[in-house]
C-alpha cells in the first residue's frame, strides 16, 4: 500500500484489509495452478470485491467524488496486484527453489495501539495465514509470541516451511515496547533455528530477506 494511498483514503486499517485481501486472493489463485497474469488480475478483484467496497464507502465518506475514488483506486490495485502477482510467480517454480516469503506463512503484526483502538475485533500479536488458507480476515488465527507462531510453521506441510515467514509490520503506527519485543523474538527464533524470515512494512512493495 502506497503512503499516497493512506493519506487519500485517511484510513489505513480499511485500506491494509483491502491489500491485504488482494495479496490473499493471488496466492490462493496461483497455488491453484493459475498462470494467466490478466486472469489472476481479475479474479483477485472480484475476491477482494467486499473489501474494496469498503474502502469506496470510506472514500464517499471523505468527499470523494466517483470519479477521483475510480481513478485512485483503479491506480493502487494495479499496483498492488502487479507487485503480488509478479512475485508469486516468480517464486512459485520449482521445487527446491530459494525461500520465496509468498509461498510461505505471511504475518501481519496487529500492533498494540491498533488493537486498543479496535478491541472487540482485533487480538494482539501475529495474525498469520498460508497460501492455501481460505478464511476471511477476521477469522485468521492469532499467534501472541514468536514460539507460537514457528510451532504453527512446523506443522504445515514442507512446501510451506521451507518458505518460512514473512512478516508485515505497520508503518503508520507507533509501535510499543511490547511490539518491539515480539518482532526481535521472532527474528531471534528464526535466525536461531535456521528458518528463512522476511520483512516488510505496509507502505513497501518489496521485502527484505533478514535471515
């Protein structure tokens, strides 16, 4: 998600849901064994129809007119859906291949200040998915501690662990202590046991291999 794309919007967390709803429904198109770019393109969007709108209400709600909320929008999901897209099948060759953060578990950190402001929807911690997931995103599981989270890791199929975890860090808000914390264990815990971990936050398109 572009720092442009927040700032119009003036919602973050509406706007990462609907990213992230994208990144989802290309990683389940293409582990389904869809290769056609345009085809994966539209029927990403149709999956992630609910959320983009959404963001359309959020947007009317701002003062946007159709015309300016067409042209933004049809902006930022080109972008986002050539950036996922392009790396998932990039990464999704052969077996064996170098880790490749798409095809492993991806974790977004549901930060503390973010969960304070939305108590009865959001758990602290990592809320995490794998490519074969199919559950909407109130209904991802959340793990509270690095530990947690690799054990979840090792019980998904090698396909997945060797893949590791990538992880999404929100750029937009201030991170606690407490969340600090949880980020270093996690690089701790994978560096130590040997697992590949990849960094991102939600204002990037590219990831950082930090192990």
């Amino acid at each position: 998600m572009t720092v442009a794309f927040a700032q119009e919007y003036n919602d973050v967390e509406v706007a990462q849901e609907w990213n992230i709803a994208l990144g989802k429904a290309v990683r389940r198109l293409i582990h389904q064994g869809e290769t056609d770019p345009r085809l994966i393109s539209e029927r990403a969007s149709e999956l992630a129809r609910s959320e983009e709108n959404k963001l359309r209400q959020v947007g009317k709600s701002k003062g946007l007119s159709d015309k300016q909320l067409n042209r933004s929008i049809s902006r930022d999901r080109k972008r986002a859906l050539k950036s996922y897209i392009d790396d998932a099948l990039r990464s999704r060759q052969v077996r064996g291949s170098p880790a490749a953060p798409e095809n492993g578990i991806l974790a977004f950190l549901q930060a503390t200040k973010t969960v304070e402001a939305h108590p009865k929807l959001l758990r602290w911690g990592f809320k995490f998915t794998t490519p074969t997931d199919t559950r909407s995103l109130l209904k991802l599981p959340v793990a509270q501690s690095a530990d947690e989270l690799v054990a979840c890791l090792r019980r998904e199929p090698e396909a997945v662990r060797r893949h590791g975890i990538a992880l999404v860090v929100p750029a937009h808000v201030r991170l606690t202590e407490r969340d600090k914390r949880l980020v270093s264990d996690l690089k701790q815990t994978c560096r130590r046991e040997g697992i590949p971990l990849f960094l991102q936050t939600d204002m990037e398109d590219s990831w950082t291999k930090i192990n």
